[in-house]
C-alpha cells in the first residue's frame, strides 16, 4: 500500500529534480560561468621586486592548428586584430572588442602565403605574399581595414620572399623586407632587397611605379661602396654574379626619423637605408658576444653528467656569439634614436649546405679540430660544450687547420645599439637566469613538447618577438620567448641600464602537446589546455587603444595557432584602473599569482649591460663584473636531479635562440638562494594543473544546433514536472470527495504538496 504523504514526497522530489535538471541544462545552453579559452590555470608571473608593470592573460582565439604556423604576426586596426595564418595562407580577422573573448569574423586570402601584415592609422591594410615559388618576386595586397569585410584594393610587386612589411610612422611609405633565401637545394639564389613603395594619401592602392627597390649592388666587390669584413658573407654561389647581393637577406624592419633598418639575420649585421632615396646607405656589423666575460655566460649542454647541476650557466673564454638579430624596434630616450633587437640566431640549411655543428663533431666529417692550443681544448665533452651547435665557417686559425675559438648561433639576449651600430646594453645570460628561476622543472624547454633543457644545446630561450611600448611614462621592450615561451617586460628609461620588470607566460607545461596529441580523445582540447606556445609576433597597444583602457599585448603563437591578449597593468599609476576590476571571471588568472611577492631577486644588481663587442670594430659599453658574477653564480648554484633530457634539438635546425633579457633581471647569488624565489618557481611552472583547464571553446553552428536540442530538452521537462504536481493534485482532491475545493488552490498549498523538506 502507498501512503498519500509518500506519494506526494517522492512525486514532489522527481519534480525538484526535473525543474532542476532544467534548469542546469538551460545554463549550459547559455554558457553560464565558461572559462575563457587557451587559458592555464596557473600562468607563470615572475616579477622583479619594484616592478612598474604587470602582464596577465585577458582572452585568445584558437585556430586548433597545432605546429603549423597558424597564428604569426599581427596587426591591429581599432576593434580588429588580423594575425597572419601561413597555414592556411589568409590572414585572420579577429574582433577584438571583448578582449576576454576574440573571434573570428573572416579571413583575407590573396595569391600566395601570407608572410606579414601591417594597417596604417586611417584603416589602409598591407600584406606581404610570398609567391608559392619563394625564389620568385612576390606580392603586396592592399585592403581597407575599416571595412567588416576588408575588402581588397589591389596589389604591386616586389622583391623575392617578403618576410616583413612596416609602415613608416607618417604613413607615406611601406617598407618591406625580401630575404631572397635560396630554393631547396640552393640551386636558386635571389637577391635580397628592401622596397620602399610610396603610398597615397587616401585608403587605396598604390601603383607600380610607387615601388622603388633598395638592393646590394653598390656592396659588390666593383661596387661604389665598401662592405666592412665583419659582415658575414659565404655559403655556395649558384650564380656567376651578385655574390653579396644574393647573400644578404634582410629580415625585420625598423624605423628612426628619415632612416630604416633592416636586420640582415645570417649576415650578423644590420643594413641602413634612405627612405627618400629608397638606397642602402650602409650595412653595419653587430661584432660578437664574449660568452667568457662574466655576466655573459650560457647553459651549453642538454645531456649534463649525473654529478653536474641540471642548470649549469657558465662563461668560456674563446667562445663567441653572434648577434644574428631577427625582431629589430627603435625607441627613442633623451632626444636620441637607439635600435632595440632580439638576437635569436639562425643558420642556413639547403640542400647539402649547412653552417652548423656540434662541437664534440669537430675533427670529424671533413670538419678541423679545436686547437690544441685554444682555451676551449679541455671543455669539449658532453658536459661543456660537446653538445653546442656552433657555426663552422667562424673561428679558424690562420692556416685553417683548426678552431682557434667558437662561434655560436644568436646571443640569448636582447640589445640596445645606437643606429650606427655601436652597442650601448646587453642583457648578458639574464634570460636564462630568469628563467632558470622563473621555471626551473622546464629550463630551456622546447615550444612543442615540455622538457627540461630541451635547447640549452641550440639557442635557449631563442628571444624572437620584440617591441617596444610606453606604459605611463616609461619605455618598456617587450621580448616574447620562441622556445619556453612567455613574454618578458624590461625598463629602458636608462638605455644603458635595461633593468627586468616582470615575465608572464601562459602554458601548462604539464601538457607536452607534441608527446600526447596523437594518442589524445579530443586533441582540440588537448591543444587548448597547454596554452600559448611559440610567440612569434608581438603588436603593442597603448591605454588610448585597448578595449580595457590600458596598455594590453596582441601576441600570435605560431605552435599553439593562438591570438592572444595580455594585459599590461601599470603599477606607476596610483589614479588608475583597477587590474582586477578589468578582468572578469573567466580572464583572472593575472591575479592568482602574487608575481611581486614571487620575485626576490635583485634586478636592480645588473650584469654588465655592455657585452664585450671584438675586434669587429664595435664599441664596448661600461660593465659591472661585480654583480654580473653574482648572476652566474646564481645560475650554479642549482642542485641536480639525475634526469636526462630527450634530445629533442639532436637536428642542427637553424631556428635561431637568442635569449635577450636585460642585465639588471640575472639575480644576484643571494636573491636566487632566497626560499621566496624557490618557493615561486615552483608554484607557478603549472605542472600540477589539470589538463581541462582552458574552459570552453569557441561556439560553432554545431553548438547551437545541440543547445536548442537541450532547451528543448529543458522544456519539456519542466513541463512534465507542472503535469506532475497538477495529477498529484487531482489525486489528493479526487481522495477528499465532497471536501474537494473549486477555484484554485492558493501558493501555500501548492508549495505544501511540493514537499520542501
């Protein structure tokens, strides 16, 4: 026998339960509390004790391309972001008006492979086309940003492989930089060039014949201007004329009052040019860095004994670096022009050419020892630098029968030069100290897979995305990390004196993406969940442009394919907004991280900010050897564990490693012993964060499709849940007979039936 009051109880809890059950699907429809995508849990904030700014992650878009470059350089024109998608050949248009949640609204396709992009203030887009044969002359496209749909204007010609377009700061010219890199097998050399295209006042096209080509001729060995010998020129020579002008590729493009600058990466030197004349007026050698002065140490090895420290940054007299910028920016201090590069490093590999080697191969393959005599003869073991690629054609003695000294790709730093060529800072090994400190379980991780000291071997952190912005009233380069990732921020008020603000990178590196993805249910998820990975482009935008009202960071992360933002919070500004106030539920890992009370280290104790540059003719600036040996006493002072690394850069792959960070961020012996820092580094590498942590990814048609599917679902429950309460009703007033009520029963009834308790 059933009991009335049991009937109504049980009847009135399935009730409950069905109102709820829809209620919590109609939630999930609307997407209540979704996190925002391609956000770690515990992002990686370490910041120097006084630091004026503080970055943190606002929202991103996802291409779900893992390692295909599918998130590059990026521009930005008022709500938009576009980011140069080489995978897929487009460039992405991104509205950007909620920075916590970018989407996509379409895509630009032209003829070719998108290289770079560029928007000038009025909305006039341009973007460089690599012709799908790169030897071949490409292409620049014109657009109008201030159209949704970005319709195209037209295209001109240019040289072989444009790799970057800059706008000059007027808006009347686009300067584009084609590196002319040999075919494959360097069957094919073009000549690299710069063009220098005038451009028309109103949003339109210019023509052909506003294309004006700087080139090399002049450098020839008959030519009307002298190359200095410092400038790096070699490789095979498919071609019976234009040695220099086929060898000099010209990467990335500043610009300082009425000059522009290209930095000519392999070359190690940095090509000036007359913009009004569209002619090289110079080509400027940047010199070598002495890896044996104190302050400028590296870690060189990724197989260290089982006796030696995991994170071994030490100096070797007789081992140099070269510069090899790839980013190039300006800023301007006390009424002077200074050039600001990310000295990442490459080498070249075509066909049966390659210019690099690991030392313990030297003696070997047609390859000349190490002198006997060379300060380097007895630090040739795997726990030295046995390991460390170094470029061949560099360091021979006299006769060539053997390695006086060594050269290595890149400098692991960032630089300061005034712009004829004379060095003025350098941050020494204090990207590596940082992030040794910063990071300690991944030190010199790859981008692709997580690892401890993946590139120490290679080019460490390989600085490569570079810019330069104003936060309040302070200059600031910000250095975005190929390898570890991450986006370090340091203070050029002094240009003498760069000095580390803060370091903030979004990745769970408890995801190893390139280990995992092929076995993974939802690789999409997977992806999402390790966050950004590989910056390669940077796009700065001051308080007076971002949705957020202040300075925020637009960063394309070609292995993640990501669009991110970053906020740029300035702690100068007692009046301003409120970081967290900015930030809303789903964009707060900026604040979960105490990245002030993280860092310990003494940042204002500078290694020498001047890197000794040789005898290449390039100036030395003052240095502090007192506190660049703390520095690297800091760097040894790590216990090992006895893990061995995979080797996962045992290929001499050229992509270059700088690991630029200013002086003033290696920290001092004392500061790195100190239990905040070790504390710090632990808790914010997120190895311990769970891999569904990147919250919900973007909504598609398909996902509508299925949330009208459940608030149908919804609906109908909730219905069947009235229909119970009114049959439960019937019942009990059917029992009652004659005492049943007409009219409608009143709330306190119904609530009754229903059977809170």
């Amino acid at each position: 026998m059933t009991h009335q009051s049991t009937s109504r109880s049980t009847t009135a809890a399935l009730t409950v339960l069905l109102l709820t059950a829809g209620l919590s699907a109609t939630g999930t429809m609307i997407g209540t509390g979704a996190a925002a995508a391609a956000e770690v849990s515990e992002p990686i904030s370490y910041s120097a004790p006084e630091a004026g700014v503080d970055l943190g992650f606002l929202g991103s878009h996802e291409t779900g391309q893992f390692d295909e470059s599918a998130a590059e350089i990026t521009a930005v024109h008022g709500d938009t972001a576009f980011t140069v998608n080489a995978q897929a050949a487009t460039v992405d248009i991104i509205d950007i008006s909620d920075p916590h949640k970018p989407e996509k609204s379409g895509e630009i396709t032209g003829s070719g492979i998108a290289n770079s992009i560029a928007v000038r203030d009025d909305g006039l887009g341009v973007i460089a086309l690599e012709n799908e044969d790169k030897t071949a002359p490409g292409s620049l496209m014109f657009f109008d940003a201030t159209d949704t749909s970005a319709t195209v204007l037209g295209t001109v010609s240019v040289g072989s492989l444009p790799d970057m377009v800059a706008l000059t700061p007027d808006g009347a010219h686009a300067l584009v930089a084609n590196e002319g890199e040999p075919d494959e097998d360097f069957a094919t050399d073009p000549e690299g060039s710069v063009s220098v295209v005038d451009l028309p006042a109103e949003v339109a096209a210019p023509e052909e014949s506003d294309v004006h080509a700087a080139d090399f001729h002049d450098f020839e060995e008959s030519g009307s201007k002298t190359l200095p010998d410092d400038v790096r020129v070699f490789g095979p020579e498919p071609h019976d004329d234009l040695p220099v002008s086929r060898n000099l590729e010209p990467e990335y493009i500043t610009v300082a009052g009425d000059k522009a600058y290209a930095t000519l990466q392999e070359a190690n030197a940095i090509a000036v040019l007359d913009i009004a004349t569209a002619e090289v007026t110079e080509v400027l050698p940047l010199g070598f860095k002495d890896h044996g002065q104190v302050g400028n140490g590296l870690d060189a090895s990724d197989r260290d004994p089982e006796d030696a420290p995991e994170k071994n940054i030490a100096e070797y007299p007789g081992l140099k670096g070269a510069y090899m910028p790839d980013t190039i920016s300006t800023f301007t201090s006390g009424g002077t022009d200074y050039l600001v590069t990310a000295n990442e490093g490459d080498s070249r590999e075509w066909g049966d050419f390659v210019d690099a080697a690991r030392v313990k191969d030297l003696g070997e393959d047609e390859l000349a020892p190490v002198c006997e005599t060379s300060p380097l003869a007895d630090k040739l073991g795997d726990e030295d630098l046995g390991r460390l690629n170094i470029i061949t054609d560099l360091g021979l003695s006299e006769s060539g029968d053997c390695y006086e000294e060594l050269y290595s790709f890149g400098a692991r730093s960032f630089s300061v030069w005034t712009t004829d060529g004379t060095l003025v800072a350098d941050s020494g090994d204090s990207f590596e100290q940082m992030t040794a400190e910063a990071i300690p379980d991944f030190f010199n991780s790859n981008h692709s897979e997580s690892n401890l000291e993946g590139r120490s071997d290679d080019k460490g952190p390989e600085p490569e995305a570079l810019t330069v912005g104003q936060v309040g009233e302070t200059t600031y380069a910000f250095v975005g990390f190929e390898r570890v990732g991450g986006i370090a921020a340091f203070d050029l008020s002094d240009p003498t004196n760069p000095t580390f603000a803060t370091y903030f990178n979004n990745r769970d590196f408890s995801v190893s993406v390139e280990d995992e993805i092929e076995d993974a249910a939802d690789p999409d998820a997977l992806l999402s969940s390790a966050g950004d990975l590989g910056p390669e482009g940077i796009t700065f935008l001051g308080a007076d442009e971002s949705a957020t009202e202040e300075a925020a960071l637009v960063v394309g992360n070609e292995v993640s394919g990501t669009t991110s933002l970053y906020s740029v919070a300035d702690l100068n500004d007692d009046g301003g907004s409120d970081p967290e106030a900015e930030t809303d539920d789903s964009a707060d890992s900026d604040d979960s991280t105490d990245s002030n009370d993280s860092a310990e280290s003494d940042s204002s104790a500078a290694s020498d900010d001047s890197t000794d540059a040789d005898s290449s003719g390039t100036s030395e600036a003052s240095s502090d050897s007192g506190a660049s040996a703390d520095s690297n006493d800091s760097g040894n002072s790590t216990d090992s564990n006895d893990s061995t690394t995979s080797d996962s850069s045992e290929d001499t792959d050229g992509a270059a490693d700088s690991t630029g960070a200013g002086e003033d961020s290696a920290a001092d012996s004392e500061g790195s012993e100190s239990g905040a820092n070790s504390d710090a580094g632990a808790s914010s590498d997120g190895t311990d964060a769970d891999g569904d942590n990147a919250g919900s990814l973007p909504r598609t048609g398909a996902d509508m499709g299925q949330y009208l599917i459940m608030a149908g679902i919804a609906l109908g429950l909730i219905g069947f849940g009235v229909l119970a309460i009114y049959l439960a009703r019937r019942r009990r007033n059917g029992r009652r007979g004659d005492g049943r009520r007409s009219g409608a029963q009143s709330s306190n009834d119904v609530l009754g039936s229903i059977g809170w308790d």
